[in-house]
C-alpha cells in the first residue's frame, strides 16, 4: 500500500461534506473487515487503510491553502488542521513506516482497536455522532500461522492492551 499525499494546493478547493461522509462511512467499512479477515496481515491493513481514510475525511473537512507547494504526507498534513490529534499523526507515521514488515495478531487487533478510537476522534472532531461499541461482536479469529521456527500458534481475538 502506498503513503497518501496530499496536494496542499488542491485543498483549497471547498470539499463537500458528502466526500468527507463517504471517507468516514470507507473507514468504518475499511474497520470491519479488518475485523472479519483471518489473515493477519490483512487485518493490519485493513486496520491501517481505516485510519488513513478518517485523517482524509478530517483534513478534506477542514484544510485549507496554506501555500505549500507539492504533496504532501497525510499524516504530516493531519497535525495542520487537527493539532488534537498531532500525537495520533505521529503514531500513525510510526506505523506506515512498518508496513512492510510482518506483524503478529496481536499487533494487527491493537491496532484494529486503535484506528476504531481514532475514528471515533475524527468523528467528534467534526462535530459527528459517535457509533456505539466497537467491532468485538464481528471480530474473528485469525488463522493458524507457523512461526519461523516451524511450529503453530494461534491467532489472538482481542487482547488486553
């Protein structure tokens, strides 16, 4: 997957609620089937493409011109126009920066969990109704994976952070 920029000198450009509704209700969907998949890595994608879609829906919401020329990383545009949620942007970086690197169940559902609290960040940001509860009454259990020293262990379902 790749990073999401931004053209900043594209935002100036009066963005509907409609694009930003649609990018809300992608993240959600984007959340439950992270929820639903049973292979890890897919999980932590899907997890991931939940919470690139909700910064999206903020900074399509609320950014404006700010003369920058050229693209620009989604999660180093969010802190411009959402400064609550500087801390969310840098975590979220941090796990862009992983992608490309395998990732157990357990860091696949912490994040699940994570992106669903972001959302629900994103959607107070915007003056939204929260959606009640989380995924847990659709989360799934994730596949046997063999591990590097060719035994199997099972997938988590929610740990306790």
């Amino acid at each position: 997957m790749a990073t999401i920029t931004v053209d900043a000198s594209a935002t100036g450009t009066r963005h509907s609620a409609g694009a930003s509704l649609d990018l809300l209700d992608r993240s959600r969907h984007s959340l439950l089937e992270a929820c639903q998949s049973r292979e890890v890595s897919q999980r932590y994608l899907q997890a991931q493409l939940g919470a690139l879609r909700a910064a999206a829906a903020l900074v399509a919401a609320r950014a404006t011109p700010d003369g920058h020329c050229g693209p620009r990383s989604l999660w180093e545009l969010l802190p411009t126009v959402a400064p609550e949620l500087a801390e969310w942007a840098e975590f979220f970086e941090l796990v862009t920066a992983r992608r490309g690197q395998p990732h157990s169940a357990r860091e696949a559902d912490d994040l699940i969990r994570q992106s669903e609290v972001f959302l629900d960040l994103v959607c107070r940001s915007l003056g939204l109704p929260v959606q009640p509860g989380s995924h847990d009454e659709v989360l799934v259990p994730t596949a046997l994976a063999t591990t590097s020293a060719g035994s199997s262990s099972a997938g988590s379902t929610r740990a306790a952070p």
